[in-house]
C-alpha cells in the first residue's frame, strides 16, 4: 500500500528517564523474531517477550522478566552529560528465536548474560544459563540460532569483548539447554576474534558460520575445525548471516551496513573427505535461471539503487588437487574451441557442457587454482567467430592495425553480436575432463518465472538464434580468409614497387598489377560481407550501407536480447532466409576468388624469374581459419 503503521509495544515516550524507571527497557538494537510458522506472528524483546497476532494491533507480555535486572546497571546513561537514548541500556534482551521445527520452542538470551528457553509458548520458562560451561558472566548473548535437523537442538553466540574478553564464545545444546558444548576451543584468537553472531546450514548438519569483528569463518564438522571464509570480503565486523534456502546463498551483513552475497554455498554443503582427495572433483551445480532483463527503474544504466549482480546463468563449482592446479594460473576465461594445455606436466583440464542428445554446447577454460574453483556459464552457446581486418578502409589508408597485426571489425550493437544465443530450458550435462578421466554431473536450466514464452517458442527462438550465430560464423571465416591473403597481396605489392630495381622491371609491373586487381576483385567480396569503409568509429556504422556481418548482428540483436522471451515473428524468419539467400550468393563469389583466383596467382608468382627476391609463400588463409 505504500503506507506505514505505528505499532510499537508500548508508545510511553521513555527520552531522557533512567531505564530502572519505565515500564519496559528497549535496547537500541532490541531483537525482533518473525515465526517460521506463521509470519503473522512476531516477537520483539524488552526486558520481557512480546507477541503480536495481528499485525501490532495489540502485543502479549508472554514471559517474567528475563534479565538479571541489576538495578546498577540501569541507571542514567552518560558521564559529564547525560545521555537516556536507550543505546547502552543494561537488563535487556538481545535475542529471540523459536525453533523452525517445533512451534512455541522459544530462546531468548540477554544483554547481562542470561539465556532462558520456553517449550510451551512462553508459559513457562527455564533459566540453563548455568550450564553453559566456562562462561563468564555478564557477557551479551548477541545471537541464538535454534536448529533446522532438532527441535532441542540450538546454537548461541556470547560477546565478552566489553569486559576486556576477546575470546570466541559459541555453544551448542541438543537438549533443550540441560546440557551445552562449547564450539569455539579451536577458533583462531585474536583481538577481534570475538563474536557477534553464529548461524546453521539449514542443508547441512554440522555446518556452521560465525560473524566476528573482523571476518567471517565455516566449519564444516560442528566446531572442530574452523576456516577462515574471507576472499573478497572485506575485514569489517559481521553482525549477521542468513543462508537463503532455495538458491543457497550465503548472505552477509556488516558493520558498515553493507550486504554481501556468497552465490550457491552448495558446493561446501557437498564437501566431503572423499571429494577433496581426490585429484579433481566437479560437485553438483544448483539449477540456473535463464533471466532475462527486465524494465524499469533499478535496472536503467547507472541505477543508484541497483546493487552488484553476481556472473549470470549457473555457476559450476570444482575442486582441484594441487597435482592438477597451477598456482600461477590466471582467472578462468571462455572460449568457443578448447584452449591447449601446452604444459606436458599437468594433464588437460576441460569443462563441457553438452546438450541432451550428447552434442558439445559449449567449451570452458577452466581456472586451474588449487582448491575450490568456480566458473560461470552464462547459458549460451559459443559466440560466433570474431572477423579480424588486416588491411585498412580502400578510402582511409590512415588506419593502422594494432601491435598482433589486426584491428577489430566495429559496427552497431557490436557487444550484443559476439554473444552466442540462449540455451533453451533443459537438462544438460556438465564435464569436467582432467587428463584421460572424466566426471559428469547435471544441470537443469529453468525458464524466467515472468516469461510468458512456451518452451515450444522457447526452442523456436534459441534455434534461430543458433542458425543466425552460424551464419556469422560463415561470415567471418570468409571475411578473416580475405583480409589475410590481402595483407599479403598488399605487402607484395608495396614490395614490387618499393624495390627500385623490381620497380624497373616489366614483369614486376605486371605482377603487382595482377596482385592490385586480385586485391579489388576480394575487396568486391568483402564488400557484400561487411562494410568495407568501417575505421573502427561507431558512428561509421550508419555513414555507408550496412552489410551482411551487420544486418545479421542487428536480427541477432532483434531476436536473441530486445525480444525477451518470444517466439521468432513472421518477418525474422523471413529475413533471415533473405539473409541465407545472400549468404550463398557470398560464398559462390568468395569460392571463385579463393579457388580459382587466388591459386592462379599464386602459380604465376611461382613461375616468374623474380621468385627468388621477393616473397612467394602466398597463403589462403591463417592456419587456424583454412
């Protein structure tokens, strides 16, 4: 509704009153619960439990006091001014937690140290702060997280830092707080080392973050190893963490009002000994959304509001021994061919991701860092093959090619036309080849929930896309196969009339004049392949006419990103067949050129006497193009 409501417990106006003279006591920070049974239900804490029904219209007291409620400790806040805000104040809850598994199953711990516990829905309470082992008292029970496997079962975190204790307090009961084990013998200790908060796996048992002062760590064996869960996370305070349940995400808040996201945490909820001594392990990825963009305000460029979004599509996760990792390797990148391993120490490492009749969607260049990798597939299949020009504009012979000898083909929507289109939804298998041995595991790839597509239209629009991504493919095989027998035929020709003895002499003429009219006759081909007058400005783009590289970008632009999640229309398909039409007409055109032309040349530079001053190893095309 856009509209908000007042509801607190009790609107006594307490500013500027010592704690020890208001009805209830409220920390700054006083802990809210919403029941994981019915989210109508919420419990806030004062010094006392509260539970609302309805919204906040009216609120129950469902517990004594259940604080130490030292009168000492509640006195005015503030030395040579006083300060009653209620930021400091003493005798209060910091905690509350009802179990996911038992309704009524109430924990509530204090900022004076106590813990108490309800089974009945807070008609009666019991006090187990006692048997908390080695705990000193006064400290703040700053989190209790009541399991997701046992009804008595819950873990609690305990600050002591305020009173010069910087050690790590974690507990855990399986028995309703009659009995608690310490967690945290084994924590790394240090200055900042003490902790705000801990929380469960709701997948895995055992499983266990805590949030200090200055980081975040796991433990995987319920606290009898813990590891530091950092990368880029920076060193601030973690106040809490929530493991989302349907995708897996580890969610982190910090100090500094900062979210922090850890995407699809599944691979740690699947780490085993056996899958770490081995050399190398593929755990099983999480499903992946085909998200599409969507209209509106966060998602506009430069959107203040618009957080940082992890790699899109699903994130495939592996583990590598250190026998197959190279710690000089740098972070994973994609290709469409499999890149070679040229180091005959390690053996090959590849990750395949194949269709459901076996064919090969797409080829990842795996990261090779030892220990858990991961690698992003944004579900598309391979891009299309990316033209190289070698030779600048007939008409802008300024233009220089960069330091490899080449310089890009740039033309409208250039970033949208060297993306491969869409897998459809599905289940595909993911490979992970190391050397001669092989596993697989699956991935299913769900639609956009807000796609109003079938799959049948699904399929129809990835399939075009697919046929549109080849013929670009076709395109700039041909356009690299010219462009590289015209930067030879370019340099023949400077060479032949450069030379000032072959300058002189008339078959020298003559050969450059046949290597000039080779070099039209191919510039007439490119010519119907793409714009030939491009110089790298995008505003080129619509100075002369656009060709066939550009108008299949702009279909693919048309049919795979603007059109969302829609079959192909009438005319798509329809100019794409034009397009083939072209396409064809194109290759006969390039076919002459390069099967008959090209050779005739080339035999007729063999022949002539001048073959032993200048260069003769004319070729059709670079190595990895012919």
């Amino acid at each position: 509704t856009d509209h908000a409501r007042n509801v607190r417990v009790w609107p006594e106006a307490a500013y500027g009153w010592r704690p020890a003279d208001v009805k209830y006591r409220w920390n700054w920070n006083f802990p809210i619960a919403v029941s994981p049974h019915d989210h109508r239900q919420v419990y806030v804490g004062s010094q006392f439990v509260h539970r609302t029904t309805d919204g906040g219209a009216s609120w129950q007291v469902i517990s004594p006091d259940l604080t130490r409620n030292d009168t000492t400790h509640q006195q005015s806040s503030g030395g040579v001014t006083t300060d009653n805000l209620m930021t400091f104040d003493g005798a209060t809850l910091f905690a509350i937690a009802e179990s996911p598994l038992r309704a009524g199953v109430i924990w509530a711990g204090s900022n004076d140290g106590l813990v108490q516990v309800t089974q009945d829905g807070g008609a009666t309470w019991t006090n187990v702060t006692a048997n908390l082992p080695t705990l000193p008292p006064w400290g703040k029970v700053t989190n209790i997280e009541a399991s997701h496997f046992d009804a008595g079962t819950a873990y609690l975190a305990m600050d002591l830092h305020e009173l010069d204790d910087f050690g790590a307090y974690i507990y855990k009961t399986t028995d309703y707080g009659r009995t608690w084990k310490r967690l945290s013998t084994t924590f790394p200790r240090s200055v900042l080392s003490f902790v705000h908060m801990v929380a469960e796996d709701p997948a895995r048992r055992g499983m266990l973050f805590a949030g200090t002062e200055n980081g975040l760590y796991v433990t995987l064996d319920d606290g009898a190893h813990w590891l530091p869960l950092q990368t880029n996370l920076p060193h601030a305070p973690v106040s809490w963490v929530t493991v989302q349940p349907r995708f897996h995400d580890l969610v982190v808040a910090t100090h500094g009002r900062g979210f922090w996201i850890l995407d699809d945490i599944s691979p740690l909820e699947q780490a085993d000994a056996a899958a770490l001594v081995r050399r190398a392990h593929l755990f099983a990825p999480s499903p992946a959304y085909r998200f599409r963009s969507t209209q509106g305000v966060t998602a506009a460029p430069n959107s203040a509001v618009r957080g940082e979004n992890p790699g899109s599509g699903a994130a495939l996760t592996y583990y590598l021994s250190s026998a197959v990792a190279d710690t000089g390797a740098t972070p994973a990148a994609e290709t469409g061919p499999a890149a070679r391993d040229t180091t005959s120490r390690r053996p090959a490492l590849k990750l395949l991701v194949l269709a459901a009749n076996g064919d090969t969607v797409r080829v990842l260049v795996p990261a090779r860092k030892p220990g858990l990798n991961r690698v992003w597939w944004d579900l598309r299949t391979a891009p299309p093959a990316v033209p190289r020009l070698r030779t600048p504009p007939p008409d802008a012979r300024w233009v220089r090619v960069g330091e490899d000898g080449t310089r890009p083909l740039v033309t409208w929507d250039l970033d949208l036309s060297l993306r491969g289109p869409l897998v459809p939804p599905g289940t595909y298998t993911v490979r992970l080849v190391v050397g001669d041995s092989a596993q697989s595991q699956s991935l299913v790839v769900l639609r956009d929930p807000n796609t109003a597509a079938s799959d049948s239209e699904l399929v129809a629009q990835s399939r075009l896309g697919r046929m549109i991504r080849d013929e670009q493919d076709s395109v700039a095989r041909m356009i690299n196969r010219l462009e590289w027998v015209r930067a030879q035929l370019g340099a023949l020709s400077a060479q032949l009339r450069g030379d000032s003895a072959l300058a002189r002499d008339s078959i020298a003429r003559r050969l450059a004049a046949r290597a000039d009219s080779l070099d039209r006759r191919a510039i007439a081909v490119e010519g119907s392949l793409f714009d030939v007058h491009l110089t790298g400005a995008r505003e080129d783009a619509f100075r002369h006419p656009m060709q066939l590289w550009g108008r299949l970008a702009a279909l693919q632009s048309d049919v795979s990103e603007n059109s969302v999640d829609f079959a192909p229309t009438s005319q798509q398909l329809a100019v794409n067949e034009l397009f083939r039409q072209r396409l064809a007409e194109a290759s006969t055109r390039f076919a002459e050129v390069m099967g008959r032309e090209l050779p005739a040349f080339a035999a007729a530079l063999r022949q002539t006497p001048l073959r032993d001053v200048i260069a003769t190893g004319l070729s059709s095309g670079p190595p990895s193009e012919r």
